[in-house]
C-alpha cells in the first residue's frame, strides 16, 4: 500500500511522515517545493499544490489512503476546489482519506461527505508547537514573555500525537464519518506553560500579564494587523470550551495516553536555550 500525504513539510505532515514510516509501509508526499522538503531517504517527494488540483494527478496513482489538508499556501488560505481533489481520489482507487482541519468546514469536507471515500476529520484544538513561534525567540534572548489572559485555559496538544491518531486511522480505517477532537491529558493556564518551559530549560521565565489595550498596542507596534489582533483578541479572552475540554481521543485511537506539555518542553528545550 501506498500512502500520501499531503503538507508533508509541515508540522504535522513531517510526524504524519514518519509514523507511517515507522510502520513499514511505502510513503508519497506532496510538497510544492520538492528540493527543499528534506524528507526522510525512502519517501517519494513529488510536486503539486492542493491550491491547484490539477497539479495533483500523479499524486494519486495508487494511493491507498491520503491525508489531507484543508488550507493551501504559505497564508493558509481555504481549499475553493476541493470537490476536484476528492474527485480525483476517487478516480484513483483511494480507499481513505483523513483531513486536518485548519479552519472552518470547507469545500474538501463538503464533497467526501458526499463521496465514497471513508473519511475522518481532525480537529486539533492549540498545538504545543505554537509556542516555539510565540516564546522561542523572547526566551533565548532572556526577556520577559508578555501577554494578556495569563489565566487561559488550553488542552494543548502535541503535534506528534495528532500525527500518530492520523497515521493510526490512515492504515486501520476505523471512524468513518466522525470528526475527532484531540487534545492533551491536561488544561493548563499561559502561566503554568511558562512555568513548566522554564523548568525543561533549567531557568525560570519571566512572565507579565499585559491588559488587553497593553497587548493591543504591542501587537499593533509589532506590524500585526487589526483583523489578526482581533482574532488574537478573541482566541485568547475568549476560549471556547472545546479549547480547554479535555479528550481522550488520542489515547482512544493509539491506544497510548496524549502526550503533556512537560514531554514536549523537554524535547523543544534547545530552541528555547540561549546560544
């Protein structure tokens, strides 16, 4: 069997990669680079672009099972075509598809609820590895994290684990028509984060909570936008329940507990030390 995977240099595609990898079985992924992927010796790195479906004809060529994504580009813009993938996954004999929801339900989710294909749909709620992109630089550095909502509840979970429950379903089948909610073993506050981060780096972390026109004003001062500040704004002061309830649909799938944020600060420790 062959399997593709789409996003594959991305956070989770790179883990989706290697799971599948792992387990013995043949892996094709989709990138739009091929030169620059950096995969693993043994994957079949071939070009196309989920923006442009009819970049991904040969992609499809005896694949079993796929995981997909439902965004495109460096800006993470929303699938317009996602009817054409699902279609030429069809045409192609692909038995399974599993998708990583980035967003809001779309065209892709739309046409294999109406396909013959067994489907899944994750939705992972706040990656750990975000805080690689918000604290990485700030704690090297040795400066003091500032952000609003020090108080916000988050199931973070690890980017390793929504790859493995991919992987998992991807060979097995197993959820057809279900949307899976995957999260840590645990809420924990922005501040406890800090915390625990500063114990895998064997330094304590400075953490100031700003008021939300403090943060405003530095996210404005940073170049940010005022429609991503008021998505921030909103993310962050007002968390939906899925957010901080957690589930054990990781444990569930793989048949292992999820990962907590304490194993992956251990692992990240280095990004976060100074050179």
């Amino acid at each position: 069997m062959t399997f593709l995977v789409t996003g594959a240099t991305g956070t989770v595609g790179r883990n989706v990669v290697a799971e599948l990898l792992a387990a013995g079985h043949r892996v094709r992924a989709l990138t739009r680079n091929p030169a620059k992927a950096g995969l693993p010796e043994g994957v079949e790195v071939v070009a196309g672009d989920m923006a442009r479906p009819e970049t991904l004809e040969a992609a499809f060529e005896g694949v079993t099972a796929v995981h997909l994504i439902n965004f495109a580009g460096d800006d993470f813009e929303p699938l317009e075509r996602g009817d054409l993938i699902v279609k030429l996954a069809e045409k192609h004999g692909v038995r399974r598809a599993v998708v990583l929801g980035g967003r809001a339900e779309g065209s892709l989710e739309q046409a294999l609820t109406g396909s013959e294909l067994e489907w899944t749909l994750l939705n992972p709620v706040e990656f750990m590895s975000n805080t690689l992109q918000w604290w990485a630089q700030t704690v090297r550095a040795g400066e003091v994290i500032k952000e609003p909502f020090g108080g916000r509840l988050s199931a973070l979970v690890h980017e390793r684990d929504i790859a493995a429950v991919s992987a998992k379903i991807l060979i097995d089948g197993g959820y057809h028509g279900q949307t899976l909610v995957l999260t840590g073993p645990e809420a924990i506050p922005t501040t406890e984060k800090a915390r625990i981060l500063g114990e895998a780096i064997d330094r304590e972390i400075t953490f100031e909570e700003l008021t939300e026109a403090q943060a405003r004003d530095m996210w404005a001062a940073q170049g940010m936008g005022q429609e991503i500040i008021e998505f921030l704004v909103n993310a962050l002061g007002n968390t939906p329940e899925v957010g901080y309830m957690v589930v054990d649909n990781v444990e569930r799938v793989t048949g292992r507990p999820a990962r907590p944020f304490a194993q992956w600060a251990e692992e990240n420790a280095a990004a976060f030390r100074a050179a």
